[in-house]
C-alpha cells in the first residue's frame, strides 16, 4: 500500500475555492457544485499520488521547478511537495494570468 500525504489548505485557497463557487452559484446551481466536487476530487487524489501533477510552465520559466499543478479545466491547481505533506497554493482559472497571479502569491509567502 502507498504511502498517503496529508493535504493542507490555506485559508487563501479555502477562500479561492468559496469565490469560484459564489461565482458560477448566481448562473448555475448545479454547475456550481459539480466544479466544486471535481476540484476537491483532484485535490483527494494527491493524497496517495503526490507526484501526478506536472511542474507548473510558466514557474518553469522563472527555474522554479518546487510547485506543481493539476487540471481541473479550466482551473489550474497548485500545489508544492514537502516530506509528507502536500500544501495546496492557489487554484486559478487557466484562462487568466496565470503566471502574474502566481509570482503575486508566491512573493506574499
């Protein structure tokens, strides 16, 4: 059996995520949960499988190589790899900014 990771999440990301949800709730109730329920989803699945996301491009540029992401379209999740723990950094809408977004995050830590 695999070794499992404990998720953290900020409060940022905690907020990140009420934002997303608040926002498609007012269009699409249903449309709302559903998004809501794949990101956790993928956010489950790094519990047991840490290393499934691939080195975030735009951090690459900037040789940062320490975030990864998943896909969740069209949310991006970040997340960084420290021993036995997986600490969630931001989820973004890939249709925005993402690099400026993240290099804003990152400076704050």
């Amino acid at each position: 059996m695999s070794k499992k990771f404990r998720v953290v999440i900020p409060p940022s990301v905690k907020k990140d995520l009420r934002d997303i949800v608040e926002y498609y709730y007012e269009v699409n109730q249903q449309y709302s949960r559903k998004i809501f329920g794949k990101i956790v989803e993928r956010i489950s699945e790094l519990e047991g499988f840490p290393e499934k996301g691939r080195v975030v491009p735009e951090l690459r540029d900037h040789n940062i190589v320490t975030y990864k992401e998943l896909i969740e379209e069209p949310y991006r999740i970040i997340y960084k790899i420290s021993n036995e723990e997986i600490l969630i950094v931001a989820v973004i809408d890939g249709r925005r900014n993402v690099e400026e977004i993240l290099i804003r995050k990152l400076q704050r830590k």
